[in-house]
C-alpha cells in the first residue's frame, strides 16, 4: 500500500466524480444532491511509473505489479459537522483513518449545478471544512491537556510529554492554526502526537476542479487555491474531473494523444499522486526478476530493514544485507547481471537509507 487519501469536501464540489474517475470504477455514485456519498468508498488504483515498465522490459519479467494508492471518498460535509451537524460525526470518524486529505475544491462555474452556499468561493469552500476540523480537535485537547498536566505534576512522564506537545498544538488551535503546525522537540514527542490523531494535523492536498478549458493552467479560482497552499506550505494541484472521466472511457493507447491535444502532459492522476508522495514524503523502490517487477512505497529515510519490512515483517526481522542498484545503473547498464560486472551492485547492510529508484534484493533468515 503506498498511502492512504481521504477525498474530502463540500457537497457537490466533485468529489465523487473525481473518485470514480481516479479509480477507474464507479463505485460511487455521483449526484447532483448533497450526501449521494453515504458510506466512504474506498477504491484501490495502480500508481503509474514509467520506471516500473523499464526494470520490467530488462528483467523479462512475467508480470508488472505498482504499488497500491487507496483513495476514500467521505461524505459531503456541512457546517456544524463537529457538532454532529448533517454526517458529522461519521465524517470526522472517517477522516481520522488516513493518512492525508484530499481536499477537493470546486473551482469552476456551471448554473445547472447546485452549490450549498450558492456560490462558487473555493476559500470559503475550504475555510467550512477546516473550521469543523480545528473545533473537533480544540474540543479534544481543551479537555485532554489539563488532564496530562495534571498527572505530568506526580511525575507521570507520558503525561509530561503530552502536556508539552499537546499543550503547543492546543495553542495552535486557539489561534485558529492546524495542529500540522506543531514542532515536536524529539521523537517521543512526534509518537505522542501522532497517537493524538487530531485531524489538523494531518497533510492536507488541495485539488483544484476546474472546467475543462482550464484544466492545463487552472484560472482565477484555483490561483487563489494556491496561495492559500503557499502560505499554508501545503501542496496543490489542478484537475479536472470531467475529462478524468473522459480519460477512463478512452482505449490506454488513446490517451496519450488526447492529453496532448488539449495541452497536458499528465493526467491528473498523475499529479495527484506525485503531490500525495511530495506531501507524504514517501519514495519507491523496485524488486525485479523472471516472474515479476514490483514497485513499492516506503518512507523517506527509511533503512534498509524497515524497507524490507514492506514486503514482509519476516524479511525486516531477520535481515541480513540488501543487494542494491541505483535506477539509473540498472537501466543503463542492462540489467543485474550488467551491473554486477561493472562493480556497480552494492552490498548494503543494516544501517543503509534506501534512495527513490533503488532496485533491490533482500537477503534474510529468520
């Protein structure tokens, strides 16, 4: 699994749209009525990397497999949802099991689509779904905090760490900023934080939906989107939900061309991904042979064994070494083979941080 994203937003913004269009399926159904989305569809997709086809054409390899993205469409939310307005509760449940959120913005106009507020105002849009955000997590820690600071005063020294961390995002808050704001001092102080699960503190994607004649440089709306990212330091993309959806209908040959025609080099799949791995800060490595070339997602920094560990715990328990290529050495050289006789596949032990690209061969014994 390379991440897990939580589509999020206003009624009739295109969340459903965009979903069914990004998975490929239709899954959800997409209506123009607030909540058509009732219970999170979650569709798993194929992250698209051009790597992955090369390693697998030098390999011979039998079968391709990408790493998995999951994406949950969550029910529309309204104002008051904290307060259990409308599917509050069930949407802030939701939002809580993923790891980031894809807050998709309607960036376009069209009368014969409805929208809640009656206007279209993406930052307002936006300002809606993280007030009821920040007042769920204010909620939490206004009562959890005294409470640690409490038993931090007997010495309890968990609770001296989440009155310090916790303390620092609850000030945040009042202030109306996200919890993601948040500067642990040490390690322990980030698995506190983590374990809070507040809901700002999660990494924020904002997508941009735009009609179709601006979907190659996005238009006043979505600008504004991205300065709001910008002074925010989140991430934001443009896309375009209606020709994502012409897109999946079209023939995989087809695509390419079509893209190009209406001046994208991408589809917003892509995009979408590529800023999910930036904001997420994962990165991919590959393993290759006969039968098959995979790609999988793992943390950037990560050491060799909790890399391994992404294929199997067992393979992380009992590591012993990784044989290593660099992406570029295997594709340049031809192949394992090439590069082991150019002195270019390392023996890397346990203390070795696995790069984006790195094409590898665990060795372990349990």
């Amino acid at each position: 699994m390379g991440f897990r994203c939580g589509i999020v937003g206003l009624p009739n913004v295109g969340k459903s749209t965009l979903f069914n269009a990004l998975t490929e399926t239709q899954a959800a159904q997409a209506a123009n009525y607030p909540f058509c989305t009732i219970e999170p569809n979650v569709g798993q997709v194929g992250v698209p990397d051009e790597r992955l086809d090369k390693i697998a054409a030098i390999a011979k390899s039998e079968k391709i497999i990408p790493t998995q993205l999951a994406f949950v469409d969550i029910a529309g939310l309204v104002k008051g949802a904290s307060k259990g307005e409308g599917l509050g509760n069930q949407f802030l449940g939701n939002i809580r099991e993923v790891d980031a959120i894809v807050h998709v913005l309607r960036c376009f106009e069209d009368d014969d689509i409805q929208h809640v507020a009656n206007k279209v105002d993406p930052i307002a849009d936006a300002e809606v779904v993280e007030t009821e955000l920040l007042m769920s997590d204010l909620e939490s820690l206004e009562k959890r905090v005294p409470a640690a600071a409490k038993r931090a005063t007997s010495g309890d020294k968990e609770a001296r760490i989440a009155a310090s961390v916790l303390g620092q995002a609850l000030e945040l808050l009042r202030e109306g900023k996200p919890a993601r704001l948040t500067e642990p001092r040490d390690d322990e102080e980030a698995r506190v934080l983590a374990q809070a699960q507040l809901l700002t503190a999660k990494p924020v994607l904002y997508v941009c939906n735009v009609a179709e004649d601006d979907a190659a440089e996005g238009n006043a709306l979505s600008a504004k989107v991205f300065e709001k990212a910008a002074s925010e330091g989140a991430q934001a993309v443009v896309v375009s939900a209606a020709i994502e959806s012409e897109i999946v209908a079209m023939a995989q040959e087809d695509r390419a061309e079509f893209l190009e025609s209406i001046g994208l080099a991408e589809s917003g799949l892509a995009r979408v991904i590529r800023a999910g791995y930036d904001l997420l800060q994962l990165k991919t490595f590959f393993t290759a042979g006969p039968k098959e070339t995979r790609a999988w997602t793992f943390p950037s920094g990560s050491k060799a064994p909790q890399a391994a560990g992404e294929i199997h715990t067992d393979f992380e328990r009992g590591f012993i070494r990784a044989e290593t290529i660099a992406y570029n050495d295997y594709v340049t050289l031809g192949g394992e083979s090439a590069a082991r006789e150019a002195g270019k596949l390392r023996q890397e032990g346990k203390e070795y941080v696995v790069q984006d690209g790195d094409v590898l061969h665990f060795k372990f014994n349990v």
